[in-house]
C-alpha cells in the first residue's frame, strides 16, 4: 500500500512502527513521521486516525483491539484472521470502541470490479447466473517467511489468495454464499501447503461460481489480460520461470525469509514505486460474469460487454494512484459518513468461504454457510 | 462427419438411409450407394463393414442392436445414450456379436489432446494434478428440434456439450472419476433445458477438474484460441450475436426445426465442405493441464508446455482431412487388431459423469461414481 499511502493526497503518514529497526528509521527518514518503538504507541498517538495493520495474518486480532482500544479506525489486511472467533473479536471490539475496521486492500477494490457491479446494478442486464475467476501465478515460489508456508499459520493460496479472488466473486454475486465444494492442491513436498484449488460456491440466489487458482508458477493467465500483471504494470512473458529460478538459489529458510523481507520497504532489495501514473488497473486475474442479458469480462483497463447488441468496452479512468479506491473507502467512511463496503462482516464472510474450501477439500462434499453478509448498497 | 467421410480415402460410403428422403436421394446420387429405405436394410447389407448411427440419442441403443444383429462393427454418436442401462445393452450386443463400438466423434479425439496425452505419458511432466477447461458457445441458440430443448429426451448442455468436455477432461486425467459435484443453468424459460454448468471432479488419483460450460451465446471463450472456431477455421467476432438475432426470426417450433433440418446434408441451406485443407485443429475451448513439472495449454494449432525451461510450443501436424483421427480409431481396431480408446464401457463412464452432473446440480453434494474405466493404453 505505499505507493498509494505516498502519493494519495487524502493520506498522511503520522507515525509507525515496524520490528525491523531499518524500516522503521527509514519510515522516519522518507516520511518526517514518528518512528515508534511500539505498536501501542502507534495507537496512543493522538495525531493517529487511522491504523493500519500489516502484520502477519495471525496477529490481526490483537492488533485491531489494540487500535480499538485506543478509539482508532482501523484497516486490516487480508485474511482478516485464520478463525471466525478472531474477526468477531475484531468486529466487536470496533462497535463497542464506535470506530470503523475496514479489511483491505484486496482486489476487489479494484475500478473494473466495482465497475462491474455498478454494471449490474443498473439492471440493464437483469439477474448475475454464474461467475468464472482463473488465476495461474507464481504465488508459492515468491520467497517466503516459512509460517506463510504452513496452513496451520494461515499459509498457502487459500489464506492469501481465495482471499482476493473469493471477495471479488462475492462482490460480483451480491455477497450471499449458500455453499462451498471445493478441491485443493498440495503438490509440492518442499512447499508443503496449499498452492492450488478449485472451488464452485452457490449463491443463495441459485447464481454460482467456479474459481480456479494455480500458484505453482508455470502457465501464467496475465497472457489473457493483455501481459498486465496484477499490480496493473506490464509485465514479459517467462515471469514465472524466473521466480522459480531465483528461489532456487536461496540456500534456506532462513536464507528465503531474508530474501523476503529485503525486498519490503526499508530492505536492501526494496524496489521504491517509480511514481508513474498506471495506464491500466490491478487486477487478479481473467473473471467473466454472465447475467440474463449478458456477460461481462473484467480486463486491466475496464470492462468488456458482451450482450445482444455486440461487444462494447467501457473504460473508467484509471485513477492516479494505485490503490486509491482503498482511501476512497476510508474517506467515505470518516468524511462523508457512509458505511465501508469491506467491513468486519463482510470480510469474516469471506473467510468463511476460505474456510469452508478447506474443509470441502478435507472431506469432500458441500460445505453450508452461516455468516455471509448481503452488499450494504445499493 | 461428412466430410471426413467424403475426403478420407480409407471410407467408402456403400450404403445409408434417413427418415428425410431428400437426404437418402442425394446420398445416392453424390456417394453412388445404396440409398436404403430402412436402417434394417443398411445393416444387412453384407458390403458395410461399420455402421455409423447418427439418429437422436434415444434411438441410439435400438440401432446398435440392429448393427449387431447383423454383425457389424457400430459407431455411435455421443452422448451413447440418456441412461446407463441402455449403454450397457450396447455394450453387450457388440461383445455377444464380436463386433467393436465405438463411440463418437466428440472432441477427445482431436490431436493436440491426443498429444498432450503422449506428452503426460512421456513421464516428462511428472503427474498430473488438475486439469480447467472452459468453453462459452452460442449452443443454445442454434436452431433446435424441440426434443434438443428438453433434458428427459437428452437436449441441453450435460447430454450434448458435457459428453465432449468431460470426455477430454477424463482422456487427460487419465479417466477415473470418483466423485462429481456441479451446477447447472436453465436461465432461459423460452429455451427449459441446461445451458451452463459448472462442474468439479475429483478423480481417483487425487487429482481434481474444473469444468464450465456456457451456451447462452454471449461472450465468446474462442477468442482466447486464436479466433480459430470449434471446426478448426477462422471464426468471425459476433457470431455468437449473429445466432441469436437469426433464431428470433424464427416464428416458432416447427419453423425452428425445419431450418435445422434444412442445415443438415439433402437439406436446402446445407453448406457443402469446401475441400480445403484446414490449418487449424478442431477444439473445444481451452483446456489447461497442470501437472507436477509444467502445465500443457491446448491450443488449435497444439500443446503450448509452460514449464522450468519457459514456453515451447509442439505442433503436430494437422490432418489433412479434419476428424481423420476417427478414422485412425476404427482402422485401428479393424486392420491393425488394437482395442480402441472409445469404446463402449469408456464412453459410458463419460455418460456416468454427465448424469452425475445432472444428478449433484438438483440435490447438491459429491455424486460419487462406479463404473469408471483407465485409457487402455499406453
């Protein structure tokens, strides 16, 4: 979220605090803000309206009641948590602070998305009937700490990824998940967690979704989206050879998991964003909705129609700075006094899917759900 | 089939019959052979050495009997039949008579499937884990006899569509299913059969599939094969577009029929194959193969293999006659002494996996399967 935080105007960095000691200096240095030695003080900081938390998914809960506590609004990334318990947790400790958790970003924040739904919401192509999301990435050799390659600490694709793809399909699809079946891949004995799965889920209307993920890093499915990675950049072919090939060079864990966290900010290997202005939108992959009258394809620069008529595009502009549909949220929420589409229960009902994809994937069968939450707009 | 018939020098066409008289006379005047007045006389007639039945599918199980009655080897086409039982009267009339079915054409006989199956065979790319195949076609608004628009007389998607997708997703995955979960659309009241579904089978191995399929005639998945259409030629965008305003000029049922009949050989706006060569492979969509060591994209010119290397492209060569690989089938079986892959109790496992389809979309959860059959070779 840098890049946005950095350029959106909206945004101000005010204080922050990090474990590695460099990003924290670093953080003091770029952004003249309070470099703290706390996450507490973070928190306490009067000058501090929102937080946001990125830490690993497992410390979310404690982190979001800390801001709680202090009276803060607070933006937790995906997953929200690896347990239902814990984003209750979440959700009530913001009620009872009256602040608002807002769980982002994900690319369901993304223009064509919302786009997409606005689309649907004018009606003009009557009931959605089916969705069909594909991502084939790299996702599992990207260098790793290794709890992200433990499910049980909220590793593999579905904790990170069905995360982004599951909360696209349920904006597209109005929200309500009736059930989940769902298949999951294991396939790589020195990576052992989840890299892949296939998901169908049926929404209460009788709508229903097929979603296919692949982070094993080779077939790469920007080639369906016009060579545009996800951060909305081009991107070569061959990517995905490359990552598989760099990864084996790292000699281990310890070795991976510093590969890793040199390459965020404050690292040596941070790559700073080059400030350009994107010529077309992040995505997650190839998505196509079919509607009675019509179906709509998702691409890097908006949105395709295919209806009776033919085929048409509609182009939103991309906006200036990446990401800024995730401040546009934020503003809503605390300047013009809307609720946030990604709020507490919406995004434990993802969860809830992610969830529910594991244990499909353990048992087999349909897994029902109990927790989904409907799109508080229209 | 016609014009692999007409075109492959290894067929003669000796005899036929069809209930459209205008069909039997110009059977007799172009091909020379006996324009029969029953499909008994076509299966006496000790100059046919296979008989190809090409009559509705509920008449399938009555005409393979006859063949075998009489001794003949029998193509079929799919789907082999609406129900279990009678595949298996099929089955055991060709073993009591000695003779060889065959089911078919669909599109697992076409060559870069073929292919990829010698590339998995090979051992090259280690097991294969998951397989994604996608198809959106303009299918249910071609022009239709009433019985095609009704699932209890086998018109819709699963009968028709699914016996093409499942049959490539079970040559690739090695044919064992064991369990199927799916959902099915019926979105159009004036079309009240399936037009879409989405399916996830799991097969013995562990392996698991992603199927979808899409008739509704909006968005058009070929675009992702090269513009190259399901018969393996150029494919102009907005045919789809084009089906659906042609059908609205039909003013109803009756008149629906006849312009199909009309389509059909004999028929007055029948299109004669142009004899040219194709350059292209027939198709079903995309199809994607992910396997521990790479992933395999079929595509209409042949197998694209992502895999550590990078990208490299196999091209078999395109036959010169198009479905000529049926041919190769029933040549194999009676010149060469091989069994053929298409065989009866192989085509009813696809059958078992379509009714399964069926079958989960109306009650939910995993229908678990019993009469899967392996490829028989290599």
């Amino acid at each position: 979220m840098l890049p946005t935080f950095r350029r959106d105007p909206r945004v101000r960095l005010v204080a922050a605090f990090d474990p590695r000691e460099s990003a924290t200096q670093a953080f003091g240095r770029e952004f003249g803000g309070r470099a703290c030695e706390t996450a507490e003080a973070v928190c306490a900081d009067p000058a501090v309206e929102w937080v946001y938390v990125a830490t690993p998914h497992q410390m979310h809960v404690e982190h979001v009641q800390l801001a709680a506590r202090h009276g803060k609004h607070v933006i937790v990334e995906k997953p929200m948590a690896l347990a239902i318990p814990d984003c209750t947790h979440m959700i009530d400790a913001c009620r009872a602070a009256g602040t608002h958790l807002v769980v982002g970003h994900s690319h369901s924040f993304n223009t064509p998305v919302l786009h997409a739904r606005r689309l649907i919401d004018s009606g003009r192509f009557g009931a959605v009937r089916a969705i069909h999301a594909l991502n084939f990435t790299d996702f599992l050799y990207r260098p790793r700490r290794p709890e992200e390659l433990d499910t049980a600490q909220g590793g593999g694709v579905v904790f990170s990824q069905a995360a982004h793809q599951v909360e696209v399909v349920r904006l597209l699809g109005g929200g309500l998940v009736h059930s989940v079946c769902a298949r999951t891949g294991r396939w790589d004995p020195a990576r052992p967690t989840e890299g892949a799965y296939s998901a169908l889920l049926t929404f209460r209307s009788g709508a229903f979704a097929s979603l296919t993920y692949n982070g094993y890093g080779y077939y790469d499915s920007d080639a369906q989206m016009d060579g545009v990675g996800e951060m909305g950049k081009p991107k070569a072919p061959g990517t995905h050879q490359q990552t598989r090939r760099k990864l084996a060079a790292a000699t281990d864990e310890a070795e991976e998991a510093r590969l890793k966290a040199e390459r965020n900010f404050g690292g040596s290997a941070y790559v700073p964003d080059d400030g350009a202005a994107p010529d077309a939108f992040q995505h997650f992959g190839p998505v196509l909705v079919s509607c009675d009258g019509g179906d709509l394809r998702l691409t890097p620069r908006g949105v395709e129609i295919h209806d009776r008529e033919g085929l048409r595009f509609d182009a939103p502009p991309v906006p200036p700075v990446p990401r800024s549909e995730v401040v546009d949220e934020l503003w809503a929420c605390t300047r013009e006094g809307r609720v946030p589409l990604h709020d507490g229960a919406w995004s434990r009902a993802t969860l809830e899917v992610c969830l529910a994809i594991l244990e499909s994937a353990r048992g087999g069968g349909d897994i029902i759900l109990g927790l989904q939450t409907e799109l508080p707009f229209p």
